[in-house]
C-alpha cells in the first residue's frame, strides 16, 4: 500500500485516501490543433515499470490535485508537488536520480 503525503495539506495517509489522476504534465492541444496531436493528447499514455509521474487527488482530505514520482515496480515514492508546475521540480529529479541515475524527464507530452 502506498502511503502519500498531499503537498497542499501537508496530510499523510493510505492511498485509499487519495485518487489517481493518470499520467502527469500531459500538454492540452486546444481548438485548432491537429488531429494527430489531439488523438495523442487523448489516449496516448506512458504506462513504465519505474519511474512515473501521476495526477493524484486528495479525494477525503483538502480535495485538491497534486503531482506525485513514484516508482511503479518498487512502489517507492520520491515525492509530490503542486499540480501547478509544468515540469517536476529539481528537488523531485534529485530524487528520483538517487535510484535510477539513468532517468531523464521526457517533457512534457
Ligand atoms: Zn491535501
């Protein structure tokens, strides 16, 4: 059982307590964009054993999205930040590079 810890309210819990949002920092293609890139933007998600960046909701708590790392075959959290940025922050990549000095962050897809 993964035990999170919501970044807006500070709250540690069970992940009963939270709700899984799917893949995070997917880029909007508005009106006007290319089918293709709609389609992507739609159904095309990254689905790694190990290092995944989530949309998690604080569903029984403060209600509130937040961006979280974790390792998808270890369960190991590395953190959670705000769902307001647009790329995980220096702190999150440090520490997902203790584990897996090899990952790079594709960017935003
Ligand atoms: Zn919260």
């Amino acid at each position: 059982m993964l035990i999170l810890t919501c970044p807006c309210c500070h709250v540690t819990a069970e992940e009963t307590e939270f709700h899984a949002g799917g893949e995070a920092h997917l880029t909007r293609v508005g009106p006007g964009g290319a089918e293709d890139a709609f389609e992507s933007y739609l159904f095309m998600r990254q689905n790694p054993k190990g290092v995944h960046l989530e949309r998690w909701r604080h569903v029984y708590g403060c209600g509130k999205w937040f961006h979280l790392a974790r390792d998808t075959a270890t369960l190991k959290v590395f953190g959670a930040y705000s769902a307001q940025t647009t790329e995980p922050p220096d702190h999150i990549r440090a520490a997902i590079r203790d584990q897996h000095p090899d990952w790079q962050w594709h960017g935003a897809s």
